[in-house]
C-alpha cells in the first residue's frame, strides 16, 4: 500500500473522502483542504480520472526539517530521482511555504529544481531540462513550519481542467465546485428519479455540463489529455490503458442512455454561445436546450413538473456592483417560489447576508470557496405553499445595539478566520454589560454551525425577569446574526458544577456533534455539560503540543476528551497516554481519538487520578500537558485546589519528564499566582499565556494561563531529582 494525498478546495473535504472510498482507497482522513489516503497505484490512476471534487493527486516522496537552504538542498538530493525522471526528461516544480524561516516559493522552487538537476549532473552528466507547462514529471514542494513535504504531482496540471472548456465568462465557476454543488443538492438521486436540471443563469454552462458528465457516469478525466504520470519513469501504462478503455466503454454507454433534460439561459448573448460551445466540446449538446432570457424569465420548461433549479449569482466581488445585489437575489427567489413548486433550487449565494434576502428558507446550508472568496450553497425545497419567512416584532434598543456589535464583531473577524481555516471561535464575550453572555460558534469544515449561548449569572439587583428577556433577545439575536434556526443554538446558564467540579452536568441528550479544529475532527456534545468537550481557548495550546509533541512520548493528565492528545498524535508523537478519572471522559476521549485514526496501543487511555498516576509511574515522557480543573472534592481521589497543590503536581510531573522534555501547564483560574519561587529551583520557567490567547478570546486576556517548563540542563542522562532521592537514601 503506498500513501498519497488529494487536494481540493476548502469545504469539499468531506464529499471528497467519500468519493476516493468509492473509488477504492483506504485509510482515508481529511484535513484542511485536502484528503489523504492509501492504496495501489491502481487506486492513484482512477483518482486522476474519476475524481470530480480533487484539484490534485500527490505521491509523496519525503519529509524532512528544512529551516535552512543547505538543509532543503540535502533533504531533495536524499532521493534518488533517477527512479523518477530521465536526464533527458523535464521537469517543473511547483512550491507553498507558510510560517517558515524560508519565505519566497519561487527561489524554494529554484532551490529544489537545483538540487535535482545537480544531482543528475554529478552521476550522469546530464540533466532534466525545465517545462512549467506540461513537464515529465511536476514535484510539489510545501514547507511549514520549517518542515517539508515533496511530493511528485501525478495529476499535472489541476484536475478541475476536464479537457472541454474552451472559452469562459468572467467569472468561472471551477468544475469541481460545480460538481460539489450538484452533490450538495442531490442531483444524481434527482437524475435517477426522472428530474431535469435547470440553469437560469448557466454562464460558459459548467453546471450543466458537470451534470450531464456525472448522469452519463462520464470519468471527468477522459477528455484531458495530459496528466503527470505519463512522463514518469514508473508509469504503469499497461494499467492506464486498461482505466481508460474501461472509461470510455462506461461513458458511450452513459451517452446513449443519456435523457436530454439539460436546460439553460442567460441575459448575455456571447455566453449563451459560448455555453453551446463548450457543450459540443464535451459531447453533450444534443441533450441541451439554451436560450437567452433573463433569470427573472425563467420557468419550467413545457412537460417537465419536477427537477433541480442550480445557479451561481454574481455576488458583487468581480461582477456588477454590491448594492445591486439583493436585489436581484430577492426577485430570484420570488420567482423560483412563484413557478417552480414541486422542484429543489441550489444558489450559491456570495454570503450569508445576499442568501438572506432571497424570501425562501433554505433547508441546508454549505460553506464553499469559490477561489479565495467564502461562499454559501444554498438548499431549498419549493413547496406549494412556500410563504415569506416570518416577520418578527422589531428587536429592542438594547438589542438592536447587541445586534449591531455581533455583526461588527463577525465583520472584524471573517477574514481572519477564513484565512486560518478556523472553524470553532468565540463571537461575543459579555462586550454589553447589559448582555452578559459567551456566544462560540462550533462548525465543522463542511460548514454545518451551532452556536453555544453561556450566560454569566446576573448580579442579584437584575431583577429575574429582565434577565430572562435579555437572555431570549440574545439567543434571538445571534440566530438572526448567524441565520440558524432555534435548534441549532444551545443555551446555558454558568453555574459551576455540584462538587465544584468544572464539568458541571445538564441534559443528558446524548447528542454529540462533529466539529473541525486544525484539520482534526472532535465530538461535541452542546447541552449535556457545562463544557462541550472541545475548550476553545486553548487552540493555540493544541497547536504548541502538535509541535512539540514530533518524535517524542507524550503524557496527558486531567486529560478531559483527549482533545490534546489527538494533535500531539497528529503532530508525530511516538505514543501517548491520556490519564482521566472519568470513565465518560475516556470513553469520548477514545473517540475522538478513532475519529482521527489514532487507534491502538500506542494511544492509551488509563482511569486514574492523575496525582496517583505519577506516583505509580515509571516511564518518562518527552512532552507532559497538565491542565488541572481549578478544584476538585471528587469521592474517587484526593481533594485538589489548584493553587494549593499546583507545585506539588509539577514536581510529580518533572519526575517523569525525560531530561530534555517540556511541561505544559495551563488552567482557567483567572486569580491563579504561579510559585516561581518553588519552582525555578528545579525548572527553567517560560510564560506563554499572552501567546496562548487566541485573537478571538482578546478582550479577555485572562481567559487562562499557560507556562512552558523545562528541567535545567544537566550532564548525563539520570533524571537529578532521581539522584537526589537515591542520594537522601
């Protein structure tokens, strides 16, 4: 079995994993933007040919730490690329660097082509010559964080280029986010069912040629003649034959049964040509029937009562002008709930706030990236008796100015967290005193939202009743804010738990949720407990103990659901074990674990009190994670107090640390006081709370604590709080 990964925009990570599963690859697991998985090279070559939603196909050769020039250059000449590419062949590279010491992808290009080429030069005395435009072989280099990944770029040039198009519009809609709107909104069951598929404003036609492709089972790949495996020397082309001629039968086949219920207009002439054009192109256009109208014109075509209506509106970014906007989505909507009953619509709206003017209510909702700009992919269902949305009465002065902030809040932060990918944030924290609550958004990469109400209690002079009212016009608030119904919110008061616990209990639903986090999945559960499972003011915790966690043992006390062990699993930790003395916590935390294919006896879970854990413990740990409730009178265990017995938690800890380890303690007592004084004897101490507090937590920059510590250098390799203890014997 040999490794490779597929890139794809973000948002169609998890229709992707889906479709490379169905074309046969295993050990599939999604991440940012992309799918990695397993198989034979078999497996590769259908992935080339058939995937509809992958942008490439990488074979990855190596990963090494490339902080430097020299130790990129030595890291490329490590691998023997004559098993790759002849001297005589081409070659193109094509390079990404983010949060690296080496900044400039073109001279990181440079500098892996030079290597390659030199090492040709030296052996044979000849070298690969440069092709940027369809080389032998295209290598991919990505560099973050210092650290490389080379990969050989099977596809070649971007899959969503299927070989047909000829000429577009102004603003093309990429094919494989055409192809993951048609999945979003069901098409093929719809095909299977004897709808058609209309587009009102059809463009150069990509969706309609994409649906015709996916009803006629035609492989995306078939008419593209290039790809980046045929000039490589381990090309399999026997095989590729094979997947192609298979490909072929499949697609006349799909073409005779093919119905012609393709339907198209558009308000400009040149594009209603060009979508003809492209339709010969791909061998499809006596299924079509085009026309030039205006979207607002749009009606079922005569016989045809049921079917998928599918558009991409311009959204004020590259055509026509923003205020022009709603508008236009309005009077879409009107007509689409006017004459198209009985039918679905899929709009991918520009944002959420031009999705809103249309009078419809959408029943799903997708984030997709359209490029760079964040989209949403509406799903309606036009009922006979679809009405206006309900009109609400007008929002309180008070909440209209709580609306007003949330809006300015989520204005100041979409970018940001769009360019991030971060998908579980905090909006609002008690920013109107009169408002004091937390608002967090949970989302998974696929875009699905709920958000988390936590109400601060109020001050006893606030009387019941208006704190009541102002918790319902908050919940109202941020529903229309974030367009979610009342379902998807869930609402609590911050009370702390019987016992003192930081786990409070509430319903027991049952009701866990999949949530994405620095391209890791995690379950959360938003009604049952005080917390969720998923503390999100510890983001850039996670993020450190991925990086720290590389090559070494890793040790989780207090360890919750495990959500710190997934990433220092995710970030190459040899093995970890996560230490709770909830058997629910475990349970969890051993799910999520799976969730992100860290199974196995390398990933313990062990029920315990952490203080007798240690105390039992002989293995040493190159990365420990405390991060202590603030007390504890549990039955099961000692009495804890952070504060009282933080020091003698640490030693512990330091006595299970390996020599050249780190412990990483943080907690959420906002009056908490580290004893640096007991403490520096025996460890170098590095503050790291400002750095820890994610941007979104800002205004509450005493959310936690967190401290670096490092045993102080020593010769040899006895742990010395050992030696002194052998010594006091």
């Amino acid at each position: 079995m040999t490794a490779f990964f597929a890139s794809c925009p973000k948002g169609l990570e998890y229709l992707l994993k889906d479709e490379l599963a169905a074309l046969g690859a295993q050990d599939t697991r999604e991440t940012v933007a992309g799918v990695h998985f397993s198989g034979e090279l078999e497996t590769a070559y259908r992935a080339c040919l058939w995937s509809r939603l992958a942008s490439r196909v990488l074979l990855p050769l190596g990963e090494f730490d490339a902080a430097t020039d020299e130790a990129l250059y030595a890291g490329v000449q490590s691998i023997d690329w004559s098993t790759h590419l002849a001297s005589h062949a081409t070659l193109a590279v094509d390079a990404h660097t983010t949060l690296s010491k080496l900044t400039h992808s073109q001279y990181l290009a440079q500098r892996v082509k030079d290597a390659v080429v030199d090492q040709f030069r030296q052996r044979d005395g000849e070298r690969p010559s440069v092709d940027t435009d369809e080389p032998d072989v295209r290598i991919n280099v990505r560099l973050r964080r210092d650290r490389a990944t080379l990969s050989l770029d099977l596809s070649g040039s971007p899959l969503h280029r299927r070989g047909w198009r000829e000429l577009q519009g102004e603003a093309p809609l990429k094919e494989n986010l055409a192809a993951a709107m048609l999945l979003r909104a069901g098409w093929p069951q719809i095909y299977a069912e004897g709808g058609a598929l209309l587009d009102p404003m059809c463009g150069s036609g990509t969706l309609l040629v994409e649906g015709a492709w996916m009803a006629a089972d035609v492989a995306p790949g078939l008419h593209r003649e290039y790809f980046g495996f045929l000039g490589w020397a381990q090309h399999d082309i026997a095989l590729w034959k094979r997947l192609h001629e298979e490909a072929t039968q499949r697609a006349e086949a799909g073409l005779r049964a093919l119905r012609p219920c393709f339907f198209g207009s558009d308000a400009d002439p040149r594009m209603v040509q060009t979508a003809k054009r492209n339709a010969q192109e791909a061998g499809v256009a006596g299924f079509f029937t085009l026309d030039r109208h205006d979207a607002l014109h749009v009606a079922p075509p005569p016989g045809v009562s049921r079917g998928l209506v599918i558009t991409n509106p311009p959204y004020g970014e590259r055509l026509g002008e923003r205020e022009q906007m709603p508008p236009l989505y309005r009077a879409l909507g009107e007509t689409l709930r006017a004459r198209f009953t009985g039918w679905r619509a899929a709009v991918l709206a520009g944002d959420v706030e031009l999705g809103r003017a249309m009078p419809l209510r959408a029943e799903k909702k997708y984030t997709l990236y359209n490029g760079a700009l964040e989209t949403v992919l509406l799903i309606f269902e036009l009922h006979a008796r679809e009405a206006m949305p309900h009109e609400s009465k007008p929002l309180s002065p008070g909440a209209q100015m709580l609306k007003n902030r949330l809006e300015k809040n989520l204005k100041h932060l979409r970018k940001r967290l769009r360019r991030e990918g971060i998908h579980c944030w905090r909006a609002y924290d008690q920013d109107l005193p009169e408002y004091a609550a937390a608002i967090d958004v949970y989302a998974n990469a696929a875009g699905d939202t709920w958000l988390h109400i936590q109400e601060y209690r109020a001050p006893v002079e606030i009387p019941v009743e208006t704190a009541r009212t102002r918790m319902r016009e908050i919940t109202r608030v941020a529903g229309e804010v974030f367009d979610l119904p009342r379902e998807r919110i869930a609402l609590k008061t911050r009370e702390r738990g019987k016992g003192g616990s930081k786990y409070g209990q509430f319903d027991q639903r049952g009701e866990f949720l999949e949530v994405e986090e620095g391209g890791l999945k995690f379950l959360v559960n938003l009604t049952d407990y005080l917390d969720t499972g998923l503390f999100i003011d510890h983001r850039l915790v996670r993020a450190r103990l991925r990086e720290l966690a590389r090559g070494r043992r890793f040790l989780n006390l207090f360890a919750y659901t495990a959500t710190a062990s997934v990433y220092a699993a995710a970030g190459g930790a040899r093995d970890t074990t996560s230490v709770d003395l909830s058997a629910t916590y475990l349970d969890w935390a051993s799910r999520n674990l799976a969730l992100n294919g860290f199974t196995g006896s390398t990933h313990k879970l062990i029920q315990a009190d952490a203080l007798e854990f240690l105390r039992g413990e002989r293995d040493r740990y190159g990365v420990i994670y405390v991060d202590p409730p603030t007390f504890s009178n549990s039955k099961r265990a000692e009495d804890f107090d952070v504060q009282r017995d933080h020091v003698a938690l640490l030693m512990a800890c330091g006595d299970r640390l390996a020599n050249d380890g780190v412990i990483v303690f943080s907690n959420n007592f906002r009056r908490f006081a580290l004893d640096r004084a007991a403490l520096e004897e025996r460890f170098t101490i590095e503050d790291w709370t400002a750095p820890s507090i994610p941007f979104d937590f800002a205004r509450r920059a005493d959310i936690h604590g967190c401290w670096l510590l490092r045993p102080h250098a020593v010769e040899g390799d006895v742990n010395p709080w050992d030696t002194a203890r052998i010594k006091r014997r």
